[in-house]
C-alpha cells in the first residue's frame, strides 16, 4: 500500500476498532468515547504527517519528532538563556523562576540559581524558536494555518536539592488556559541536550488527551512544591506511562489534555528544554468562574496584582492576550 490516501483510509478504519493503537485504561473520571463520529479530531488534513504519524497523534495524544531542531540553533538558544542568568540583558515581562528549594536563599547571576524561564516572547533569539518553520508545519497539522504563540517557556531542571522539589506533578496544560477550543491547542517542547529518566524526562500517559479537564491542586509533597505546579488531584498511579527519552532537537508536540508530568532530576547537570504553547488565531477566550479552572485564574491574578501594582482591572483573559504573538496566519480572535 503506498498511496497516502489509501493508507489514510486504512487507518480510519483501524481508528473504529476500540482496541486500536496504545490505548491507556481511563481513570474513573474520565470517559472515553469509542468510534467518535468525526474520526480524525485532533489532526487536520495535511501533506506532512503520515498516516500513521496521524493515527499516532489521534490515538495518544502526542507525537515525537527526532532530530526537528539544528544543534545550531540550539547551542543559540543556550547562549541566550546563559546571558539571561549572568543579568547582561534585561527582557521585558520575563518570569525568571527559582526552585522552590532554593526561593529564600542568596541570588547569584548564574544558570544554578535559575529552573524556569517563562514568557521571553520578548526576547528576539529565544523567540526566533516559536518561529522556526521545522516546528511550524508541524503545528499546522494539529491547529492549522493561524498560529499564535499563547505561552514560552525554557526550563532547567535544576539537579534535586534532596527534597524531589525538581519534578513536575503530572498535569494538563489546559488547565492553565482559558481559550478554546482544546483540539486547537498545542504545545512543541524540544529537548536542548539529552533527556532521560535520570535527568527528568517528560512522563506521559498516553490516550489521556481523550478525557476532560480534570481539578487540579498543589500536590501534598512534604519536601515542597513551587509555585504553580498544581497536579491531577485524582492522579492514578497505575495508569499506563511512557517515559519520553530524548535527544538534542528531538521535539514532542502533545494536546493540551494531554496527562503529563517530568521526574526528578538525579543528576548534577541542568537538563534543559525550550517549549511553546500555540493556539489557533480563531480560538476564543472563556470565563473560567465556576469551573475548575478557578483556583488558577485567582493565583495568576495575584501574583500580576503584585508584579505590577494593579486590581481587578487586568483578567485572567488580559494576562494572555498581552502575551499572544502572532507567528503565522491571521490573529482573528486571540
Ligand atoms: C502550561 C504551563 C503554564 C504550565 C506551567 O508552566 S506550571 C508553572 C507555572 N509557573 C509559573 O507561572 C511561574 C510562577 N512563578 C512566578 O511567577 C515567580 O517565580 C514567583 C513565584 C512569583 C516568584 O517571583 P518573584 O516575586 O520575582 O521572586 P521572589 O524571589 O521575590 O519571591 C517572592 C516570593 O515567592 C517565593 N517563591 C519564589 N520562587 C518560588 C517557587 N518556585 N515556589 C514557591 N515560592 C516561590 C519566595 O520565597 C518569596 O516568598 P516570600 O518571601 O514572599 O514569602
Ligand atoms: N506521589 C506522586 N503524585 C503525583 N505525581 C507523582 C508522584 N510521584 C511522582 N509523580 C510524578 O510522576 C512522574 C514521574 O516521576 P518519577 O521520575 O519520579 O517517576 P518514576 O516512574 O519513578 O521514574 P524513575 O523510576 O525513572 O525515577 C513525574 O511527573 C512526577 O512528578
Ligand atoms: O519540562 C518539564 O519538566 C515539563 C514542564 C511542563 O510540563 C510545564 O511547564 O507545563
Ligand atoms: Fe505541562
Ligand atoms: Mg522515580
């Protein structure tokens, strides 16, 4: 069979079987419809994917592509974020976040202090990765032809200070997210070196991204949790997992209800990694009152209410709009 289009018809009639693909026993809140009636949902018709790459994405809700990223451009990206920690430069609106572990000692200027940067949609070389059109074809398949980069982040995972605050509970990216829909939501997360289960790679549960939006709250970790990291409150353990060990480049693009989480990092390097969370020009915003989205929007209020001496006045909506960057497309309702 070699025609795409044959294939193509070959798996959507895979895609009817329940049993098709990896799919992961939903936990007890979620629910799981088989034989949905628009078959493919979380791809768009594309000439990049390959069927099977499609069925993938359908099935579990990410898709690892090796090698995406130049070393090149990666070595640049690192450059970038070592000038950032020794304070050279100076980025509007960047978050720069310490460990939890380390948030009340001493500063020092260097990458040992610092484990997350977030929103460096100011910074022209970092952003340039939000931009590479490698990532952007690929975004296109899943979210189409408008693309705004929503949300960035560079993250270094410091090596565990001894109290396991360097992981990442498992979560969905949605939760942090008042626009819709969700199937035009992605996130692109490539790794800048390698990336194991000694250094903390990215865990997910695959097929999660069938479920809902799930509640979320800080973990109950006794040595800590930073700030944000709310988890799955009803994480089951024995869920399926998938361990995403990966290469310098190799990016993973994953569905914003996607179940996902990374382990503490037992080496004595920073494992390093560059994200963006793009979302369709036409997505709209919602109002999250009396949903479980709620606990979230009160915290990013708060915490903008004290960065930048304001009330009410700015919204949860606000905080994204400011943020969005059109990359691609048109910026219809974002
Ligand atoms: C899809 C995606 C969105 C998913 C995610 O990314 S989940 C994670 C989201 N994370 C974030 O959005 C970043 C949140 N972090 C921040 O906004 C900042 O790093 C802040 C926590 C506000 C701290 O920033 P800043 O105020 O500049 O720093 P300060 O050193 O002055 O600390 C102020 C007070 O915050 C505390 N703090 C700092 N870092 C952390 C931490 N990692 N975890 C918990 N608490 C922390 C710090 O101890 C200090 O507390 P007090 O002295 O006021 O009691
Ligand atoms: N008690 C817990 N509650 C919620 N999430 C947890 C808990 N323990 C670990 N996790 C999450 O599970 C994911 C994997 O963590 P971790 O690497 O420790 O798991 P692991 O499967 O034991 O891997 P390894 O054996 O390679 O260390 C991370 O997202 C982590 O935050
Ligand atoms: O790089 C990681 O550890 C994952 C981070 C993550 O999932 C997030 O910030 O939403
Ligand atoms: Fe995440
Ligand atoms: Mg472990």
């Amino acid at each position: 069979m070699s025609r795409p289009a044959e294939r193509l018809r070959v798996i959507i009639n895979h895609l009817d079987r329940p049993s098709a693909g990896i799919r992961a026993a939903p936990t007890s809140a979620q629910t799981v419809s088989y034989g949905h009636p628009q078959r493919l949902r979380y791809t768009l018709d594309n000439d990049l994917l390959t069927p099977e790459q499609r069925l993938f994405y359908e099935e579990n809700g990410f898709l690892l592509i090796r090698n995406l990223v130049s070393k090149q451009d990666i070595d640049r990206f690192r450059r970038e974020f070592e000038r950032i920690c020794r304070q050279e430069i100076k980025v509007p609106g960047l978050v720069v976040m310490r460990d939890v572990a380390i948030a009340k000692s001493e500063f020092v200027p260097d990458q040992r202090a610092v484990s997350k940067l977030q929103d460096f949609q100011e910074d022209p070389e970092l952003f340039r990765y939000c931009s590479l059109p490698e990532i952007l074809k690929y975004v296109e398949c899943f979210i189409g032809p408008n693309i705004m980069a929503m949300h960035t982040m560079l993250i270094n995972k410091p090596p565990d200070a001894g109290k396991k605050t360097s992981r990442h509970p498992m979560h969905q990216d949605l939760h942090y997210f008042p626009f819709r829909p969700v199937d035009r939501i992605v996130c692109a997360w490539t790794a800048m070196e390698t990336v194991n289960r000694q250094n903390g790679c990215l865990v997910v549960l695959p097929g999660s991204h069938k479920g809902t939006l799930q509640e979320h709250d800080y973990p109950e970790w006794e040595g800590g949790v930073n700030k944000m990291y709310h988890g799955v409150r009803d994480y089951d353990p024995e869920h399926p997992r998938v361990h995403l060990e990966m290469e310098k480049g190799d990016t993973v693009f994953f569905h914003p209800l996607l179940i996902h989480g990374s382990g503490m990092n037992q080496t004595q390097g920073f494992r390093k990694a560059i994200s963006c969370h793009y979302a369709s020009g036409d997505c709209y915003y919602i109002d999250v009152k009396g949903t479980t989205q709620e606990n979230i929007e009160k915290e990013v209020k708060e915490i903008v209410a004290r960065k930048y001496a304001v009330g009410d006045e700015v919204t949860f909506k606000d905080t994204w709009a400011i943020r969005g960057r059109l990359v691609q497309g048109e910026r219809i309702s974002m």
